[in-house]
C-alpha cells in the first residue's frame, strides 16, 4: 500500500516538475500601447534614454549609437523597424540593450540597443500558454514573432530577436537606402 501511495505522489509531482522546465522567463515592455516581450536571456540591461550619436546615412529605423562602457552599440527605434513610424519619447522611455546572434557562436553576438516606451515587468510563461504567431494582425512581420501569449487578458508579443534585429538584414537595408552603417563588437 505504501509503495502505490508513493508512486502516486510521484506521479504528481513529475508534471509539476516539468512544467517548471518548460517555462521561459520574459522582459516585457509597452511599444505604442502594445505588450511586447523578449526572452530575459537575450537582454542585458534596461538604460536611460539619451547620449545617442546620431550616424549619417543611416536607414530611419537607427536612431545613433551609444557608448556603452567603452564599446559602440547602435540603438533601433523598434516602432521604425516595424515600419509603424518613429517612437515619440517621453518620461519613461528607456533603451534595452539586446544580445542577437548565434547561440552557439560567441564570437557571432552583437549587443544593440532598442528604444521601447516603458519596460513592464520580467514574467513567466509555459511553453504551453504560447500560440504560434499569426499570419496576419498583428501589424509586423510574422518571421519578427516567437509567438503570442495571454497574460492578464491581454495579448503579450514575443519576438524573435535575431530576426527583428538581423544585423544582415539591416546592413542590407541600410546599403539599399545608401547608408553605409556597419555593425560589429567594438
């Protein structure tokens, strides 16, 4: 009798076990009255707007570069890069700095910046509470969404960052429209 009633507090405990393992925690943050959220391993720091440089020739979605501890970071307006036109800044509006890149290449990262117009809160989501993104809707590249989860009945957008900042796609872009920016760890 002990030994079933052991199996079946075994048995209860696995799914909770798994469920832990299969949830990710994100950083979300409010862009133009959306809930946006990215992987909390991907970010690295929230700053204060401001210090930006601005690069000539550049496409309208880069708004400069900062001088973060002695290395270039370029900063995106994601609102621009949504092709939605530019973040109006106010009190609250801060830039994350982002890690895009391969994975399992170190050396193939690139830290960039991305001006958002407040960072909420770091959250936890199953696995199982994320929907694949829509084909339509949601006014963005489907390839820039992870997926979509409810959280508190409103939508949160969790975006593929190595998409929506592809350092080659915007080098692209930014040769197409006759800038000559150039991104790299400096």
């Amino acid at each position: 009798m002990t030994s079933l009633a052991k199996t079946g507090e075994q048995m209860s405990a696995a799914p909770i076990a798994q469920k832990t393992a299969d949830t990710s925690q994100y950083l979300t943050f409010v862009l133009s009255g959306a809930m946006y959220a990215l992987d909390i391993l991907q970010s690295k720091e929230i700053i204060d707007y401001g210090n930006l440089t601005e690069v000539p020739m550049t496409p309208s979605f880069v708004c400069g570069v900062i001088n973060l501890r002695g290395r270039v970071v370029p900063v995106i307006d994601l609102e621009a890069r949504f092709g939605k036109g530019n973040t109006k800044i106010a009190k609250r509006s801060c830039i994350v700095i982002v890690e895009t890149g391969d994975d399992n290449d170190s050396d193939d990262t690139q830290d960039i910046g991305i001006v958002v117009d407040a960072v909420n809160e770091v959250i936890e989501i199953s696995q199982q509470d994320i929907e694949p993104p829509p084909s339509f809707g949601t006014g963005i590249r489907p390839d820039f969404i992870n997926g979509m989860a409810k959280r508190n009945g409103q939508f949160v957008i969790l975006l593929n960052v190595n998409h929506v900042l592809s350092v080659d796609e915007m080098a692209t872009i930014s040769k197409v429209s006759g800038g000559s920016l150039s991104y790299g760890n400096h």
